[in-house]
C-alpha cells in the first residue's frame, strides 16, 4: 500500500472513530434514564468483553504473568471506577455540561505527567492549562461569573474527577507498555466480576431486553470497542499521527449536536464557549508537552 492510500485509510478510520465517540454522550444520558449507572456499566462491561476476547484472536502479543496482573489490576480503574464516576455524573448533570467537564483529561494528563512522567510543563503548555480551566469556569458559571450554583456540585465534582482518572490511567498503560488488546481484555474482566458483584449487591441485575442491550451495546462496543480499535488502528497507518489527532477535537462539539438533536437539551452559548476554550487549552498543552493521541475512549 502506498503512503497515500496509508493516509486515506487512516483518515477514514479516525473520522469513523470521531463519529462514533461524539454519539456517546447522548447515549449515557438514554440509557441512563431507565438504567442506574452500576447496570448500565455491568452491560457495557459484558459486551466490551466479547468484543475484545474476539479481537485478542487477532493479535499475536504475549504478557507475562506480571503484566497479566497489572492488566487486571488496571481494570479496578478503567472501566470500573472510571465509568461508574462518569456515569454518575452524567445521572446529575445536562449532558452540555458533563461531557465538556470530563473533556478536561487532556489538560489533566499534561499535568500528571510532570510528576508521573517527569515531564517539564512550557509557558505554552502552562497557558493552554490556564486557558482550559478557564473554559470550565465559563460553562459553570454559564458565563455570567456571579457564582457556581447552576448545577449539582457533586456532579460536577465527579465529572472532574474522571477526567482526572482517566489521566492517570492513561499514563499508567505507557508505562505497562502492553498491547492495547489484551490490556483492555484483562481490564474488563476484572472489571466485569466486580461489577456484576456490586449490582447484584445493590440495585439488582439489569432487566434484558432489545432496548437495555442496545444501551450496553453503545457503551461497550461504540465507547470503548470499534472506536477504539479503528482509532489505534488509524495511528498505526498514518505517519502524521499529530495532524490527524486533532481530529479528536470535533467529537464534542458534535456531540452537542446530538445532545440538542436527540435529547432536547437547549444548549446554552456559554457551554460552547467553554468547550471551545477547552478545546483551545488541550491544543496548547498538547502540543507543549507531546503528541497525546492514543485514546482508548472518548466522552
């Protein structure tokens, strides 16, 4: 193949990608509305963990028992705790505002990964971190300033926090190194124990039908199943990896599209604003502190 046809291919697989993760927002909130967060998670959970132990058939990369451990043990992260906190606020929050909020990861990994990854911050990158968080004071004072109480604290709490999960969980799988396939299949079914665990413990298993399967289906094949792969898949074939990672950049504010299309949420300027200004802090601290294109999840 060639490095054309590479470039090609590889655009269309991260705007397949792109597509897919700006449908996600609006399908937490659907599923949401006749689901708790822990049942929603426990079908993503299941379906994502066919879908990758089908994919692992396709990958030749061998763990050793420690990275099968921390594999697992990375899975008490994501999607465990990472997708019940991300759900729960998405239960408290407009969906304008939730997905912005955990859209801060990137500003949050550029942060970590001074201390994590012992990366220097420039000016630049400082700025895009001031510039991005400026954006979240934007959407939760609705761009009047005169106070945060527009919406749940807790929910904005838990939408902040993880992106902040997220982060950490992303500079963590740098340093395992492990193929994205069998680290998300290892993940999955520590996660898929537990949280069958604690829906059975708590609000009971889910009811199955065509509808609470298809709100699984969203989660586990569309969040973290065929986008992710079709993403990794894209920055394999492409050597201009910077270039077409920006186009991560056009998921959420497609995804506001949809909110206001699907949900009926009349989106408020100050939500794009916000968005727009965190969009602009993650271009800066992206590029200030390296190309952070590997995603394994979109919100």
């Amino acid at each position: 193949m060639d490095v054309a046809a590479r470039e090609r291919r590889a655009l269309a697989y991260a705007l397949a990608s792109v597509a897919l993760w700006s449908t996600v927002a609006t399908g937490f909130k659907l599923g949401l509305r006749d689901l708790a967060a822990v049942q929603l998670l426990l079908l993503g959970c299941v379906i994502a963990l066919v879908f990758f132990a089908a994919a692992r058939g396709f990958v030749s990369a061998k763990l050793s028992l420690r990275q099968h451990l921390a594999a697992g043990a990375l899975g008490l992260v994501n999607p465990f705790a990472y997708y019940l906190i991300l759900f729960e606020a998405y239960d408290r929050l407009p969906a304008q505002i939730a997905q912005p909020l955990n859209f801060t990861w990137a500003i949050a990994l550029a942060l970590l990964a001074i201390p994590l990854l012992r990366q220097r911050l420039s000016a630049r990158g400082w700025i895009g971190v001031v510039v991005g968080y400026v954006g979240v004071v934007v959407i939760l004072t609705k761009g009047g300033f005169d106070g945060l109480g527009h919406f749940d604290p807790l929910g904005v709490a838990l939408a902040l926090g993880s992106a902040l999960i997220w982060a950490w969980y992303w500079i963590m799988t740098v340093r395992l190194g492990i193929h994205p396939v069998p680290l998300m299949l290892n993940g999955f079914a520590v996660a898929t124990c537990l949280v069958t665990l604690v829906c059975w413990a708590t609000v009971g298993l889910p009811a199955l039908n065509l509808e609470t399967l298809g709100y699984g289906a969203w989660v586990g094949l569309i969040e973290t199943g065929v986008a992710f792969l079709l993403w990794q898949r894209a920055m394999a074939l492409t050597k201009q990896s910077g270039k077409l990672g920006a186009l991560i950049f056009l998921a959420p504010f497609l995804s506001l599209v949809l909110i206001a299309v699907v949900l009926g949420e009349a989106i408020h300027p100050s939500a794009v604003a916000g968005l727009a200004l965190i969009a602009a802090g993650l271009v800066l601290s992206r590029w200030s502190s390296g190309d952070n294109t590997r995603r394994g999840g979109m919100c």
